[in-house]
C-alpha cells in the first residue's frame, strides 16, 4: 500500500504531505482544488510522462515521494527479483520509497530506495504497485485492439502472449533476412565479381606487414646511393687517409695521445686523460671502419630502384582504393572473403532461413491454437461475472458477451486445420458487445455504450479484474462521470468491497461515492503569500458530515440532514456486509 506520499512544488502545490488509509479512502473538494493534480503527480512519481510546466512557478525543481509497502507475496514474487536484477535488494529491506525530481532544464532524476535508477525501470517498479484509473481511460473500453488485454488478464495469459509475441519477433527478422537474400538475382552476381576481383587483387600482391616502411627507407637510400658513397669515403679519409701535410684525423690524434703517454709519465695526474684519449681514438677507429664498409656496401643500381618504386606504387594504388594502411587494405580483404563466403552460401542459408520460418510458423500455430482455446473459456466467466457486476451497478437488463473471432488468411499460421491471419495478439479478434436493454441484440459496445454506461462498464472490469490482479493500490480520478446519486452508491459499495483487498483512493464529486470511504480527506485551493497553493486535510465525523451536506448542494439544515442520514445507512450497509 501507499503509506505517505509527499509533493513539492508541482503544479499549484507548494508543498502537501498526504498519509492515506489501508482502506478506500475518498478525496473530493471544489473543482480546481488540486485533487486531479495529486494523482497527476502519482503518475509522474510511477513514470509517466514529466514537462518542465508541471513545476511550480518560480521553483528551480518539482520534487514527489511516496513510500510502499507491497504484501509480502507481492515483494517476494515479483519485486524483489526486479530489485536483485538491478543490484537494488537490501536484506530485510521490505518498505520502498520511490523518489523523482523534474528540474527546468528538463533532467529527470530517478530513484529507488535513495539509489539512482532510470526511468524504464522506476516505471517497471511502478506499474507493479499501483493502477491508476482516470476519467479519460473509460476510452479504452471503447478501443476495440485493447479488449484482447482485458480477457488475457483475466485468463492469466500474459505468459502465453508474450512467448507469442517473442516468436512473431523472430518470424519477422527472420523474413526480413530472407528478402535480403532473395534480392535480384543479377545484383548479387555483380556483387560477387567485385568481391572475387577485390580479393584475387588484393592476394596477387602478397603485402606484409611492416612492408610499405621498409621499402620507404630502401627508396631514399638507393635514390640517394652516390651521395652516399661519396660522402662516406670523404668522411674515412678524413678519419684515417688524409693526404694533406698534417696528416689525418686518427694519426693527429695518435701523436696527442703519445704526447700524453710521456707526459703522464711525468705527471701521473694525466694518466685519466690518456686513458679518455685512446678510448676516443678506439671508437674512431670503429666509426672509419663502420664507415668503409657501409660505403662499400652501397650500390647504384637503377634496376633495384625501379623494383622498389614499382612496389611501392603498387601498394599506394591498393590503399587508394581500400585503405590508409596494408593492415587496412588486409582487414578489408578478410572482411570480403567473409562477405564472398556468405554470397556463395546463400542458397544454404536460404533453405536454412525457410527451414526456420516454417519452424516458427507451426510454433506459433501451436501456441495461438492454445491461446484461442484458453481465451474462449475465459470469456464465458468474464462475461458471466461482467453481468453480474453490471446488475449490481443498476444494469440489470444487460447482457454482455466476448466476441472472439478469426480472419482466414492464405499466409497466416494454421491451426486446426485452417491458416488465420495473426499477429504478436495471436489469431484472435477480441470485441466486447452488449445488449443495454431488454429485446436488443448485441452490439459493439464502443458503439452504443453512454459516458455513464461506459464508467459503470469500467468499474464492473476492474472489479472482475482485481479477482486476479495482484496490484495492491488502486486509484481512481473521477470514476463518476456521467453517474447519478442512485448508480453512484453502487459504486460506492463497488468501491468499499475493492478496498477489502486492495488500498482503493479514489477523486468523486458525488457524496454518495464518498460516504463510502474508510476515511474521507477534502483537498482544497488557499491563497497564502499571495500564492495559491493546494492542501489535503483528513475530515473527522461532523467534518465528514458538513462537507458531504455541501457535496449535495447549497448548504443548509435540510442537506445537513439528508447527510447525516446518508453516512448512518451507509454504516449500516457497511456492518451488515462485514465491515
């Protein structure tokens, strides 16, 4: 149930805290009070929909909170797992709190337990606490496509319809890929020349790794071999066969060192230095050495540069065409041959696809033959329990009926011997028909059904409904559109007998409804600080009574009365029927 919910600048709201009952708790006050706008913000805290509007103006954020508390069977079987999936589960922890806060730059910030969550799941969570019925939701009575919805709930085949839903999913990619593959036949022979081209020219070149970067270097050493060779003899004679008077740079330096030698000898300080000395003209030696045989090693061979540029030119044409690089041009390739592969494969994975559509075609067969067969079952109780609901909300007179029928359809799915057009539903097209009167015959009923008709309808499904529905709280906004005071104390009753089993909040504007409530709160508009803002106050028994008297019209001792009559008949009612 909702223990305590609390809203903060939304809407008109400045800020409320409401406390409901366990029970049927009814809220009324003057049109354009706020009650609508409380539930419009237990909407938004499960997950609907948020606009910056909804925020108070002059506030920066909206802020709405409510604490749960689920019955245990609920929490177990079907919260708790949703809180382990997500790492949301606490030991011992039962109650939930669920927070959201809408700021003007539109950010939503999401909560469950004080941890972030996004809002698919905050509206998962959401979805399995409360079920909010509002005025405008009558409409989807009369939407024909979602009375399917209404018997496979109360059939309990949700399961069934979602393992249908999940193998139509797979028909359709799996179709989707088989129109692929049957493509003009043409435009895939095309297709595959071009890659047998690609691969075939890409494999005639052997590229290796690493290879474009040696060639590179060979290139400027052989377009620069003279040079080269030239500068390389120059710099060994000048280490080792200088010509000049002074003689070269190695014999200059043995006539330093041999200098040092006797010096030293004198002066053991000069030892470190000659030592320094001949090290340096060891190294020379090496670098002269090193010098002449690189030289000699240099050739000037046009030829090899023309092999060189050929390649090179080569592998610049093939990263023009399929890559910066030849571990691109090579990633490409295998990336072709895999393509290749599948388009000369094609027909086997033709037969495999058709294999697989005919596969699914018989599963769904299967499951929709089950799923029609279950539903049919079901609309026998459903309309039955639907007559009776309707004869206790004064529409003794009606019959009401599950209409439950098929399309035959060449490409559709076969059961018992017939192909029917299906969908993620099943076969089945679901209508709800009713007869209001006596000698009428059954009609659509989204085509003679009246707005009091239609709400009476909507109260009778859900409370046929809550028989099998484990949402434990149940809010209804103005649920008595269209309804007199006479219909409206049979939803009254309707209303008390959900709350033995469910927490029920419901926004009337008939007394008759909120006579009825376990407890009676009156939501109100004030000016303060020159703001209005919107309260909800808990009445108490002659606070009960006055608003009631107001309910029923111009206050005076005669309504006041006629009030106080109304809730002593409907204690009676209630004591009688084990309240």
């Amino acid at each position: 149930m909702l223990t305590y919910l609390t809203v903060r600048n939304f809407a008109i709201i400045d800020q409320l805290e409401f406390t409901p009952s366990a029970g049927f708790s009814a809220l009324t006050g003057e049109t354009g009070a706020g009650k609508s706008i409380i539930i419009d913000a237990v909407s938004t805290l499960l997950g609907a929909r948020a606009d910056t509007e909804q925020i108070r103006a002059g506030s920066e954020q909206a802020l709405i909170e409510g604490v749960f508390s689920p019955p245990k069977t609920l929490y177990a079987g079907t919260i708790l797992p949703l809180l382990e999936e997500h790492g949301l589960a606490e030991d011992g922890q039962q109650e939930l709190i669920l927070t959201r806060e809408i700021n003007l730059k539109g950010r939503n910030t999401c909560r469950v337990n004080g941890r972030l969550v996004t809002l698919g799941l905050l509206r998962l969570i959401g979805q399995r606490l409360v079920d909010i019925h509002t005025q405008g939701e009558h409409l989807s009575l009369l939407r024909v496509r979602q009375h399917v919805d209404f018997v496979d709930r109360y059939a309990r085949l949700q399961g069934t319809r979602l393992e249908i839903a999940a193998k139509v999913r797979r028909l359709q990619e799996t179709r989707s890929e088989l129109r692929d593959l049957l493509r003009d036949e043409r435009e895939l022979a095309r297709r595959l020349d071009l890659l047998q081209y690609q691969v075939q020219e890409i494999d005639a070149a052997k590229l290796q790794l690493g290879e474009e970067e040696e060639l590179t270097q060979e290139h400027r050493v052989l377009t620069n071999a003279e040079k080269l060779i030239t500068e390389t003899d120059a710099l060994y004679k000048t280490l080792c066969d200088a010509e000049g008077v002074e003689g070269s740079l190695l014999d200059m330096l043995g006539e330093v060192s041999a200098g040092l030698a006797r010096l030293s000898e004198i002066d053991p300080v000069l030892q470190e230095q000659h030592k320094n000395l001949e090290e340096v003209s060891y190294r020379l030696e090496d670098v002269a050495a090193t010098l002449r045989s690189y030289g000699e090693g240099i050739e000037h061979n046009p030829q090899r540069l023309r092999q060189v540029e050929e390649r090179l030119s080569l592998i610049h044409d093939l990263e023009r065409k399929y890559g910066d690089s030849i571990e691109e041009i090579l990633a490409f390739a295998a990336s072709a041959v895999e393509e290749q592969d599948s388009l000369e494969h094609s027909e086997e994975r033709t037969e495999e696809l058709q294999g697989r559509q005919e596969q699914l075609m018989t599963e769904i067969g299967q499951l929709a033959g089950q799923l029609s067969r279950a539903r049919r079952e079901a609309a026998q109780s459903l309309a039955k329990s639907m007559e009776a609901e309707l004869g206790e909300l004064g529409m003794e007179k009606a019959r009401f009926a599950v209409s439950i029928a098929q399309r035959e359809n060449d490409d559709g799915v076969q059961v018992d011997g017939q192909r029917y057009a299906f969908d993620s539903t099943g076969i089945d097209q679901v209508e709800f028909v009713i007869s209001p009167n006596v000698g009428e015959p059954l009609k659509s009923l989204s085509k003679i059904a009246s707005g009091g008709e239609t709400a009476r309808l909507m109260l009778a499904m859900k409370t046929v409904l809550s028989t099998v529905d484990d949402v434990p709280v149940l809010i209804f906004d103005e649920i008595d559109a269209g309804l007199g005071g006479r219909a409206g104390a049979v939803v009254g009753r309707k209303l008390w007998a959900l709350a033995r089993n469910h927490q029920v909040l419901c926004v009337t504007h008939l007394p008759q409804i909120a006579a009825f409530g376990d407890d009676h709160y009156r939501v109100a508009k004030e000016v303060r600080s020159g703001r209005t803002t919107t309260s909800v106050d808990m009445l108490e028994s002659d606070g009960r009574t006055d608003e009631l008297a107001q309910m029923l019209g111009t206050e005076s001792e005669a309504t006041h009365l006629s009030a106080a009559e109304m809730r002593t008949e409907v204690e009676r009612w209630k004591a009688a029927y084990g309240g």
